[in-house]
C-alpha cells in the first residue's frame, strides 16, 4: 500500500476541519450550555447530536469486534461511499475500478466526484479473478469496489480473489458487506488489522431492519477514520438515529431471530421459485434476496404490479438478461407473491 498521504487528495490531507461547539467541549459535568446559540427551549431535541456517536460506537464495538477509533458511522452507507471519492480521488484525474454488475451508487458517486469509473464484468457465475481487477487499474486507479454478498447477484466474491487484490492493489480496497448478516462466512471487518488498505462497510438498514434510520458503518484503519471524521459534516448523524439505533443494539438476539426467520423463508421461496413454469433459473445467493430468471421479467414484472406486488426488475443490468430480484418478505408477504406467479 502506498503511503496514506500519498492516496489522500492534497487539499483534504492538509484540510483544517470545521470546529463545532460539541467537539471543543465534549465534558460530561457541564450543567449550562450556552457555546452553541442553541434554543434553551424543547429539550433534548434543542441540543445539537454528538458528532463522533461516542456511546453509539462502544455498543457496535461490542456487537461487531471492532475498536471504536476504527469505526465511523454515517448517514447510511452511502455517505461513506461518497466520502471515499472525496477524501481519495482527484476530480478529472483518478479512477477506481469496481465489479459488475453490482450496487450502483459506487457509479453515481464516481460521477457526482467526476472520477472515471472502470467495470470489470463478472464472469457467468458471477464471479471475478484478482488478474482481471489488477488488468484494469493504472497508476492512476485509488480505489477498488467489492460487494460481498454482491447486489444484485446475491453471492459472495471469491474471498480469495479480494485477499489477492488487497495484497496486491496499492491503494484502497473496499468491501462492502451490507449483507453480510445473512451469510455464514467469515466477514473481512475482522481482518481490517492485517491490511491497512481496506475499509469494510455495513449498515443498519439489512438484518437489523433499520433502513428507516439512515445508519451506515464503515471500518477501517485510525488513520482512514480520522481522515473520513475530518471531511464529513459536523452532526453527519442525528439525535432520533443515535438514540433509535442504541435501543435496537441492546437486542441483538431478536436481530438473529429475524435472520434465521428470513433464511428459512429464503430457502422455501426460492424451492417454489424453481418449480414456477415461468422460472428458468434461481441463482444461488448469501443474501436476504435472490435472483430468479425469468421467460418474460418485463411483462411479469408489470403483472405483479398490477396485483400490487412491487419486486425489482434488473432485465437491463449487466448479465440480468430476463432476471427479477426478490427480496424475502414475511411469511404473508411471501406467500402472496407465489400465489400471484402460481396464477400467471
């Protein structure tokens, strides 16, 4: 890996953040606050947020093997995707480099941060060689984009071949495993020690239903975190989703309910998926959703709006030639939606 200077845009490496009131004090035996021209009225909403979630990160800490200076917390997951083009690419001069098909938010912010944004398309498993992620890059290639479990395929990415681009790719690896709750293999946060190049990211909105609150989560190095703290917002993460979110951490074990609940509904849905006359294909995935083939996804696709029943239709994203995505519902839900492909 190169030098984290050398990676970061100048500007940002020597970027003075912005000091907030809460950041210059952040003492817990103040009684009257009057630094922040805060309303003295309609407490604690009048308060501005701890800007660093203190107390939110000791309980993902916990929950997610990670020290807390290594952990920054967003405004879902998507700000730390666009952070990444901020802090690390130069407008109109770097690239990255990322699967495809995969989550298209690495692509809109490449274009918002007007960064060229190479794809490496996945081979008919859905998979990718470290040779052909490295091929793609050039002196000018900051970052490289893994999804696993991938979105929209639903698998995991070769583990191996990541390991190979981290080791080999001197610049930023991320891994962004938002679905990672559903899988049982062994996730990259608990490596982040070993390869000082990679940021993982996570999010709130999957296994712990939370999707509403806009809580991403992103792990890295000290030094990543540090920089990334410096470059977002001051109050990046509001009062309601520090406060709803510490709530939703202290039950952990209704969390792993909900995921065993959908793993089980996953496997029924997708068995009655392969015996459809209109299914050709359910492909194998590590998510809470699948990728099921279809004779006509367009025209079933509107069929199932018609009825009320919103999936998601991806005929026109690479290598998703005729393919629905599936999200796995409820035991009503689901069973709602068969019914409806079972009378098409």
């Amino acid at each position: 890996m190169k030098d984290l200077k050398d990676l970061c845009r100048e500007n940002i490496w020597n970027l003075a953040p912005y000091s907030c009131a809460r950041t210059e004090f952040a003492g817990r035996n103040a009684r009257v606050f009057l630094d922040a021209n805060e309303n003295p009225y309609n407490d604690p909403y009048n308060r501005y947020p701890d800007p660093l979630q203190v107390d939110l990160k000791k309980q993902i800490s916990k929950i997610k093997g990670v020290a807390e200076e290594k952990i920054f917390l967003g405004n879902g997951s998507d700000e730390a995707i666009d952070l990444v083009y901020r802090v690390f690419c130069r407008p109109g001069q770097d690239n990255v480099v990322a699967i495809a098909p995969t989550y298209g938010m690495y692509q809109v912010c490449a274009d918002i941060n007007d960064v060229e944004y190479r794809e490496v398309l996945l081979d008919e498993n859905y998979q990718v060689t470290a040779d052909k992620i490295i091929d793609a890059c050039d002196d000018n290639t900051k970052v490289v984009w893994f999804c696993s479990p991938n979105n929209p395929t639903g698998n995991h990415i070769n583990r191996e071949a990541i390991v190979e681009v981290l080791r080999l790719f001197d610049g930023i690896v991320i891994v962004d495993e938002a679905y990672s709750d559903f899988s049982s293999e062994r996730t990259f946060r608990s490596v982040i020690d070993h390869f000082p190049n990679i940021i993982v990211l996570n999010t709130m909105s999957k296994a712990w239903g939370c999707a509403a609150l806009r809580l991403g989560m992103a792990f890295a190095s000290k030094e990543i975190v540090d920089i990334f703290n410096k470059v977002k917002y001051p109050y990046n993460v509001n009062l309601l989703t520090q406060e709803q979110a510490l709530e939703v951490l202290k039950n952990p074990l209704k969390v792993d309910e909900w995921v065993k609940n959908i793993l089980q509904e996953r496997s029924k849905v997708m068995a009655a998926f392969m015996e459809l006359p209109i299914c050709e294909k359910v492909y194998p995935t590590d998510a809470n959703f699948f990728l099921a083939k279809m004779t006509d996804a367009n025209a079933i696709y509107d069929y199932l709006v018609a009825q009320g029943i919103i999936v998601r239709n991806r005929n026109k994203v690479q290598l998703c030639g005729n393919c629905l995505r599936i999200t796995i519902g409820n035991k009503s839900e689901n069973a709602e939606l068969l019914g409806a492909l079972r009378q098409y």
